[in-house]
C-alpha cells in the first residue's frame, strides 16, 4: 500500500475542543447518521485501517480488503460523505486519511448513550 506523508494529503489533527452538546435531537440524529456510516463491517476495517497508518493512504486500500474497486469506493464514498474521512486528489489517485475531529464526536455521542 502506498502511503504520502501527512503533509501530502492530511494537515494536522484538529484538537480544538467539541462543546456541542451530546444529547438531544441534533446530538441524536449526528449519532444515527455517523452509525449508519459505519453500520458496514468493510467501512469499520476502512476506518481501522486507516488508523492504523500515521500518514494518509493513497491508493490501494482495495488490495487490503477482499472487495471489488467499485465496492471499495462506494464504501469510501460513505465515509468521506459522513465527514468520517478525509480524501484528496493527489494526481491520478486519491489519498484518504481520518478525520480526527469527527471521531472524536463519535466517541462523545456514543459515551453519551
């Protein structure tokens, strides 16, 4: 798998604070909207993956996964919508990094259950 730096693709994680609440209808449809998201097990081993890398992927996550290029992307595409990853142009392919602030939203919601 081919990986770029940080600065390739990914600036630096936002660790500005979230002080939205994690209660109530706003909090609750955020929540619904990030678990659908990862409501695929490939999209859960997208996000695990992409954890895993200290810089951005670019490319070749489908050699990770035994799914079809056209599957993968569908499931990238979910992800990025949701605000969950990050993924920019770099050439002819698209490098695709977490997006620090929207996990730890996540994380919030759900310990707010």
């Amino acid at each position: 798998m081919k990986e770029g730096t940080a600065a390739d693709c990914c600036s630096a994680p936002d660790t500005a604070v979230d002080l939205r609440p994690i209660e109530g209808r706003e909090a609750d449809e955020e929540l619904a909207a990030l678990a659908k998201a990862i409501g695929h097990p490939a999209r859960v081993q997208i996000l695990r993956l992409l954890v895993r890398r200290t810089a951005c992927v670019c490319g070749d996550i489908v050699d990770e996964l035994p799914l079809a290029q056209s599957t993968v992307s569908q499931h990238l595409k979910v992800l990025k919508d949701a605000g969950l990853i990050r993924g920019e142009v770099d050439g002819p392919r698209v490098c695709y990094c977490l997006e620090p602030r929207v996990l730890r939203r996540l994380r919030a919601l759900v310990a707010g259950l």
